[in-house]
C-alpha cells in the first residue's frame, strides 16, 4: 500500500511548518540577539527598550576583545584542548563499546550499568577531589589537565554512542579478520572503524563541542591567562576605562567569537552529522 502523501496546502503540513518555524525563531533569536547587540555603540547597548537593530552598526568591541583576550592564543588553546580530549575519549570509549559488543564475561551487566551511572554524576561532587589531586600531582593550570579531565568526562558519552554501531556490524567479519591473523586492535582500527566511521565522527564532535562549550573544570583548574580557554576568558571581559558598568557589547562580542568558530565546522559536517546520529539510532 503506498504511504499518503500530504499536499503542501493541507492543514495539517501547514500546522506542522508553523510549529517547525516557531521553533526555529526561540532556538535562532538568542544567537541574533547577540550578534546585534556586539554591533552596538557602548551607550545603546544599554538603551531601554532594547532595539533588534542598532542605529549605528560599528564593529568596535570585537578589536578590543580580541586584544583583552589575546583572541588567537586563547583559541589555539580551546583548539587544542577540546580536539585532543575529544580523540582521546572517542578512542578509548570506542575501545571499551567494541569489547562489550564483541565478549561475554562476568559482570558485564554490572560494569555497563557503572559506566552508565557514571554519567549521572554531578560534576560539582567530583570537582573538590579532582582540584585537590591535581593539586599534590602538579596538573593544576596545564593544558594536560584539561584533557585529562574532558577526557574522563567524555569516555562514558563515546562508549554507549558507538556502543549501538559496533554490536550491529556483523561478528563474521572479526572471526575473518582473526583466521587471516588480526590482532583485537588490528581488527578495530582496520575493519571496525572505518564500517562505523560516521558514527566516530559524530562521536568526535559532539565531545568536541561539549569540550568547546566546558566551563566549570576550565575555570577551576585554571589560572594564569596563557592556559585559559574561550568560555572561561568570556567571565573576565575587562571594564572599559571610561565607565564602571557591565559592557553588555563586550560580552556579546565575545559571545560571538567563541560561536564564530564552531559555525563553519557545523555547516560543512551537518548533513554527515544528522546521517551519524539518526545511523545509530536505528541499528539495533
């Protein structure tokens, strides 16, 4: 029986678009907000009522953020913090998906229900014992650190993504690989990777994204400016000389140049980046 398909003029398509378009404005007017408000004079950002256009478009508070921030340092720092966190967990929990997909052994139940109660947990409750032990271990304000700690915070998020992708792929293809002498981990680089490479590549950049977009650990662990990452740099938007209130311009500027990265990154992978997360919610 062939599926009924809606003409572009029924009702029900039409209230479907409008509720699509709804949505599109409360997820979109937040990220225009700011970028009209980084392009307003110091005066009118503060005007009330607000307006959704400034009079006088200038780009003023982007060169004095930069500067205050040193801009590329900073984000050569989130660069290198985020994209070797992300590897590092999508290797590793990839690793540790592979083996629960592949052995029986006793506890697996037990150990997957860890791995997965393991993200459950605050990151306030572990932030104390963390800064303490870094503290004694000398990874305080490194970048090091940083990865180590993204790391661990991204590994349980790559298992169970990739977890879904691996059981699927069919085991003959290991027990082929074994006969012609494969090691475990010449079997998952060489074969299993690349049958799920969209979903390790989904994997990759939502952990990069999370990397990008962390806070609490990258302001805890972190002290001196040369260490520092974007989001954190965005708290310690200076006051201008000539005034003593919050540079809601500033703050807006900033805001922009953290999201200004991430833009053409998203646009070139988001076609691939539906196609991995819807893949991998079908398999079974």
């Amino acid at each position: 029986m062939a599926a009924r398909t809606l003409s572009p003029l029924h009702p029900q398509r039409i209230l479907l678009m409008a509720l699509l378009l709804l949505v599109l404005l409360f997820l979109a007017f937040p990220v225009y907000f700011m970028l009209v408000t980084s392009l307003k004079s110091s005066g009118e950002a503060y005007r009330l009522p607000a307006t959704l256009w400034p009079h006088n478009p200038t780009l003023q508070a982007y060169p004095f953020v930069i500067k205050a921030w040193s801009y590329w340092r900073t984000l050569g720092n989130t660069v290198l913090v985020a994209g070797l966190a992300a590897f590092g967990a999508t290797m590793l929990g990839g690793i540790a998906a592979y083996g629960f997909s592949r052995m029986a052994f006793t506890g697996k139940s037990l150990l997957y229900a860890t791995v997965v109660g393991s993200m459950a947990i605050p990151a306030m409750v572990t932030l104390g014992p963390i800064f303490l032990a870094y503290k004694d271990l000398r990874l305080l304000d490194t970048h090091l650190g940083l990865i180590l700690v993204f790391m661990a915070e991204g590994i349980p998020v790559a298992f169970l993504t990739l977890f879904s992708y691996f059981k699927a792929i069919p085991k003959e293809l290991d027990e082929a690989a074994a006969i012609d002498g494969g090691s475990l981990l010449d079997i998952f680089f060489r074969i299993i990777v690349p049958i799920a490479l969209p979903g390790v590549a989904v994997t990759f950049l939502l952990l990069f994204i999370a990397g990008w977009n962390e806070f609490l650990f990258a302001f805890t662990l972190t002290i001196t400016p040369s260490t520092r990452l974007l989001t954190v740099r965005l708290f310690e938007i200076p006051i201008r000389a000539d005034a003593n209130t919050i540079p809601y311009d500033l703050i807006a500027a900033g805001g922009m140049l953290i999201l200004l990265p991430l833009v053409p990154i998203l646009l070139r992978v988001q076609k691939q980046l539906v196609e991995g997360i819807l893949a991998g919610a079908v398999k079974e």
